[in-house]
C-alpha cells in the first residue's frame, strides 16, 4: 500500500452556512375537505335552507378561499360552529318576516360562502 503524496489534494467535507430548504419551507395548511363542509351544511341547515346537491368548480374554490383565509377556518369544527351560528340567525334562516307582497329571505349555500357574505356572519351582522 503506498501512502498518498503529501501535495494531493485532500477531501474535505465543511457544514453548509447556507440553511437546508426545508427549514425556509412555510408550513402547508392542511387541505381543504370540501365534501365535509358540504356534508356539515347539508347536515345542519337542511331543510330549513336548500341542499346542497352540485358541488361545481366555483363553489370549491370559493371554500377553498374560506378555509385559507385564517388557520382557524383550516378545522372542520370551525365550521360547525359556524353553521351553528346561520342556524340561530332568523334573518338567514328564512323565520323573519319578508317585505310585504314578497317571501322572506333564506341564505342558500353559495350565499355564506361568499367573501362579504362571509365576513358578516363570522362578525355577528347577522345575529338577533
């Protein structure tokens, strides 16, 4: 065995000074259950407002718009409690009395997801 010559060049491996990648990652919120929220609506609205029944493209990403919105729209209980706030306003359950001549109005699912739709009934616009 012959020993290396002492001007070889010699490996040497240093730590990084620029951090890994996975410590500049920002956390992913965990995805959207689009069929739950549905299912929680159809749950615990129905049939005092209408079913759900289609779930189109826009409607996903309108929820998807919700949930991103704030981490604590990113918990399915969020969302019942939301829903139980709709289910103890009159206004949006259709229990108030409607202008004379025309039927009250009654919140339909595309109605409260919507973005200003949305910010009313979480800050209690809504409430009695």
């Amino acid at each position: 065995h012959t020993p290396p010559a002492a001007a070889a060049p010699r490996t040497v491996i240093e730590p990084s000074s620029e951090p890994s990648q996975d410590s500049n990652r920002v956390p992913r919120s965990p995805s959207c259950s689009v069929q739950d929220i549905v299912d929680l609506f159809n749950k615990l609205l129905t049939p005092s407002l209408p079913a759900v029944v289609l779930v189109s493209d826009t409607r996903k990403k309108q929820l998807r718009a919700r949930w991103n919105q704030s981490e604590v729209h990113q918990c399915l209980d969020f969302w019942v409690e939301y829903f139980g706030i709709v289910a103890q306003s009159d206004f949006l359950m259709g229990r108030s009395t409607g202008k004379p001549g025309s039927t009250p109005f009654r919140a339909t699912f595309d109605f409260l997801i919507a973005p200003s739709s949305f910010v009313k009934v979480v800050e209690g616009n809504y409430n009695a």
